[in-house]
C-alpha cells in the first residue's frame, strides 16, 4: 500500500517537472515563442484533506516548476538543481511547509 495520500493516481518524479518545456515543440526557435509568458502548475485537490496535504503535493514541485519557467530549457541542469533545491529545503522546512520529502 502506498504512503501517497489518495488523489495521486500516478506518482510524477520532480525530474519530469524539472525537464518540462513550455514552448511547444513547433514554436520553439519561433516568432511564436514569445507569446508564451508561463506555466501553471495543476493541483487538483478534492482528495486532499486540508492545506497540509496540498502543501504535500506542492512541494518541492513548486520549486521545480518555478525554475523551469525563469529559465531556458538549454540552461537547465537538473543535478545542479538538485544541489540549489537543499536550500529552498531548508527554508520550507523554516515555514512549516509539509513537503513531500525527496527520495533517497
């Protein structure tokens, strides 16, 4: 059985986060490029019982995403994240967050 709350049918790695590409394929290297201003990231959250659990879902996703957006994709390194996101640790870990914990 799965220590996952209910809500999550499918577990998504914060490296898939991480190498998502907001520009769509066809427009990349495009004048149509500029158009595209942002991300969102998706929380459905009727299965979550209250904000600790969506907090729980959120990060360190959020974190993921947020660097995917303010950067370009050919910048992106995900081991360096990895090393930049156990600061960002800390500081949900100073606030209180409940945040899914990393994998091992």
């Amino acid at each position: 059985m799965s220590k996952e709350p209910l809500g999550q049918p499918h577990y998504l790695p914060l490296s898939t986060v991480y190498s998502y590409d907001p520009v769509p394929g066809q427009l990349r290297g495009q004048e149509g490029e500029k158009y595209i201003l942002g991300a969102q990231g998706q929380l459905w959250s009727e299965y979550m019982k209250g904000p600790t659990q969506v907090e729980y879902f959120a990060f360190p996703r959020l974190c993921a995403l947020a660097e995917v957006v303010w950067s370009r994709q050919d910048g992106r390194n995900f081991d360096n994240f990895m090393v930049r996101l156990k600061e960002h640790i800390q500081r949900l870990q100073q606030l209180k967050v409940n945040f899914r914990p990393l994998d091992s």
